[in-house]
C-alpha cells in the first residue's frame, strides 16, 4: 500500500490518487505461497516426528484455489484432506482459517483426536503454521 502510513501519510491528494489500496505482484505471490506451505509442514511435521500421512485435515489459507492445489500437490496432502470454504467466500484474508475450522466442527467433520495442521501466509509475505489435536473443553 503506498500510502496511508507512517511514510506518506493520508492526505487529499493520496485519497484522490487512490494510493490507499494493496498492491501485490501475483506471480511472485504465488511462488512464495506455493513453497512456503510445503516447507512450514516439512518443518512441524519433522518436528513433531510425523508424516503428511498422519494429518487428518489440512487447514490453508484460502486466498486462492490455484495456490492450496499447487501447494497440496507438492505436500502430497490429499485434497478430500483439506477444509477449503474459498469456493463460498472469497479470501478473508484472517478470518479464513478460524471459519473454515467452524464450519467443519458445526458440519461435524472435526472430532476430538484429529490432527489438524494450519499454515497461513499473509502481507508482507509473513507466514505461520501450527499442528495441534482437535479438543473439547
């Protein structure tokens, strides 16, 4: 976003030439995204002593079909694995994950014991992930 911050404050003239939009190179996006993903699973994954094999779902951000495909096949996750909600929403950017894991757990696919891994990429080209176990309190 070229304005609007700290640099170059909000003003008449920044409104009028519409510099308080996001702007973001696709394809540069893309190879970023479809790398990361993998490379955040390899590690918790490795981590935790785990295969993509022992995941019960897949939790990606969803700010594009193309990408989480790309990204799945590269992981080998099966996609009958992955909670995708794009198809009815869109990118809501961090809001997509939390209504993903709502919509699976109120749809009844979520139970206690499954082992879920989220992976997330955002502005900036900032990342995270985590594997946690589904639990009740």
């Amino acid at each position: 976003m070229p304005a609007g911050g700290s640099a170059i404050p909000a003003s008449h003239e920044t409104v009028e030439n519409k510099m308080h939009f996001a702007r973001m190179n696709g394809q540069e996006i893309f190879k970023f995204a479809t790398s990361i993903i993998p490379e955040v699973g390899d590690r918790l994954l490795g981590e935790a002593g785990l295969r993509y094999e022992d995941i019960d779902f897949f939790v990606p951000h969803q700010a594009n079909l193309r990408i989480i495909k790309t990204a799945i096949k590269r992981s080998e996750i099966p996609l009958e694995k992955t909670l995708l909600n794009i198809q009815k929403y869109g990118n809501m950017s961090a809001a997509c994950i939390p209504v993903a894991l709502s919509e699976a757990e109120l749809e009844g696919k979520l139970k206690a014991g499954d082992l879920v891994l989220m992976i997330a990429f955002g502005a900036g080209l900032t990342f995270g992930g985590i594997l946690l176990r589904w639990g009740r309190s």
